[in-house]
C-alpha cells in the first residue's frame, strides 16, 4: 500500500504534529509506503488529497475531523461519478486512492463512524492495513463537504463556543461545558424544513442533519445514520423546557435521546433549512455558512478505509 498523509500538524493542540513520525513508522512495519503533505489550510489539504487520488492507495487524513472532511471532498472532487462499481473504481478510470483517517483532532467522530480507536491515533495507524475498502456518501452544504454531521441552532452554537472559548479543555468537558453555558443564555428558534420537497415548520432547539451519527466528541445525535444509504438523518429537537432539556441531554451519548417524544427523525437526499432568525451552520465542526442553507447526498461519493463491523455501516 502506498499512502499520502495529510496532516494538520497543530491538530490537537499540537499532538498530530509530534506523533506523525511514530505513525509513519507504524506504517512502515506494516509494509505502509509513506509520503507526507503538511497542510496550511482545509483548501490545501482538499487540493492536496484530489491531485494525490491518481497516484496513491490510500489518502490518510491525520488530524481533526475537519482535516478528515477536506481529504474526502478532494478525493470525491477527484471522482466526480461515485464510485459506480467496485471501491475504488467508476467507469471515468476514476482515482484509486481511499480516505483513511488517523484521529489526532478533537472530536475525532469520522474514526468513531469508520470503527477506529477515536482516543488513539497509533493504534488506528496499525489498523489501516488490515481495513475493508468500502463506499461511503458524502454530504454537502454552501459548498463545504462533510462526512458525519452539520446543523444549525443549539449544537451549532455550542460548537463555536467549545472552539473560540474553550478550546483549552478536554474535548468532551469543553463540548459539556459549552452545552452547560449556552443552555443558560440560548433558546428555541423557528425552523422552516424542506424535505426532498415537503416542507414542514416546528419550534424547536436544532436540527442536525446527519451523513453519520455522531459529531462533539462521540454524542450519537442520529445513532441509526448510514455512511452507505444514500440518505441523511435530519434530526429534530423540539420546545422542550430548559429542564427537561438538561436531563435528556446525558442520552445523546448513547443514542437513547431519539426515545423522547420531541425528537424527531426524518430521512432525505435533499434538505433546506432556515429559521426565524440568523443562525451559523457548522458541517463537522467547522464552521459553513448561516441559514438558509442547502444540504444534500452525495452517494458513494467516496472509498472510505473502515474496521467491520463500523457504527457508520449498522446492518449486515
């Protein structure tokens, strides 16, 4: 195997900087062949996974997620068809390069849906060999690709809150910390839905609409979303009181929160979303836009390296 990386060398407050030589020796007892692009930018590391998918065998993503979502958008940049056949292959002789992933971010929820060690980047490096090749959709919005999940409302600004103000915490304290401190100054907002055409209005906290099921740091906000159905989980969270909302909460990190009567779940290719009000949309962490926003599948956009079974593939 011949691989890329492309890494964010101050991913993790610096850690996949110091650790890209012991992962690529770990690759190399693998019989691995390694070369390495140090990024400057998520259009550096997207140009430089599309101009590398000819040539190499897999693009390894060592970083945050959003390192991990410019690599696959320059990779499904480079096979514009999907991959329309076996992994790897489209009837264009398309790039043979997949998307692997060394989690060394904060989040790191693109390891978690592929099945990988999320707390450690070496031993997901000694995993990438042995990996299954498998098709993987890859969803878009304002033009920003992303692999696991985006939104608008509550979770979004919880997000620019971990990132801006707590970005010297642990990664799941800061994400609980961020929810902990919005709660007491946020509230409900008013969403206008379009889904694959209906449209709907509700009241409600956010709306996550979800390639993957988790994103902050393992919360498995849309547990049953396929990486390979061609479809997003667009999730809902209703006016639910303050309280009420603080003791569900807990349940997004194993998926049960969905039980709650004013959470809903809807499945689309296409979503369009606004609210009465101006709010920021973040696509895997980072931040894409405000409302109104687009947010559509791209099926099988992508060859992803993933452990089997992986939460991001449920079924047989």
């Amino acid at each position: 195997m011949k691989a890329l990386l492309v890494a964010n060398p101050s991913a993790g407050g610096g850690r996949a900087g110091r650790l890209l030589d012991q992962v690529e020796r770990r690759l190399a007892a693998d019989g691995v062949e390694t070369e390495r692009h140090l990024t400057r930018s998520l259009e550096d590391a997207r140009l430089a996974a599309c101009e590398a998918a000819p040539s190499f065998d897999a693009v390894v993503a060592v970083g945050g997620d959003g390192t991990v979502g410019a690599c696959a958008a320059g990779l499904a940049d480079a096979n514009p068809g999907g991959s329309g056949g076996p992994p790897g292959w489209s009837p264009g002789g398309s790039p043979r390069a997949a998307l692997g992933v060394v989690p060394a971010g904060g989040g790191n929820d693109a390891a978690r849906s592929l099945g990988l060690p999320a707390g450690d980047p070496l031993a997901a490096a000694g995993l990438l060999a042995r990996l299954r090749r498998r098709p993987a959709d890859l969803a878009t919005v304002a033009g920003r690709a992303y692999l696991n999940v985006a939104g608008a409302g509550f979770d979004s600004e919880v997000t620019r809150v971990a990132n801006q103000r707590l970005g010297w915490a642990g990664n799941r304290p800061r994400y609980i910390g961020a929810v902990l401190g919005q709660l007491a100054v946020g509230g409900t907002a008013g969403f206008r839905l379009v889904l694959d055409g209906h449209a709907q209005s509700v009241s409600g906290w956010l709306v996550a609409v979800a390639n993957g099921p988790s994103y902050g740091g393992g919360m498995r906000v849309a547990p049953q979303a396929s990486l390979a159905d061609g479809l997003l989980d667009v999730v809902v969270i209703a006016d639910i009181g303050k309280l009420e909302f603080l003791r569900t909460f807990p349940k997004v990190f194993s998926g049960r929160h969905i039980e709650h009567p004013a959470v809903t779940v809807h499945r689309a290719a296409r979503v369009e979303l606004d609210a009465d009000r101006t709010l920021a949309v973040f696509a895997d962490g980072e931040p894409a836009g405000t409302l109104p926003a687009t947010f559509e599948v791209r099926p099988a956009a992508i060859t992803v390296l993933a452990a089997d079974p992986a939460p991001g593939f449920p079924g047989p």
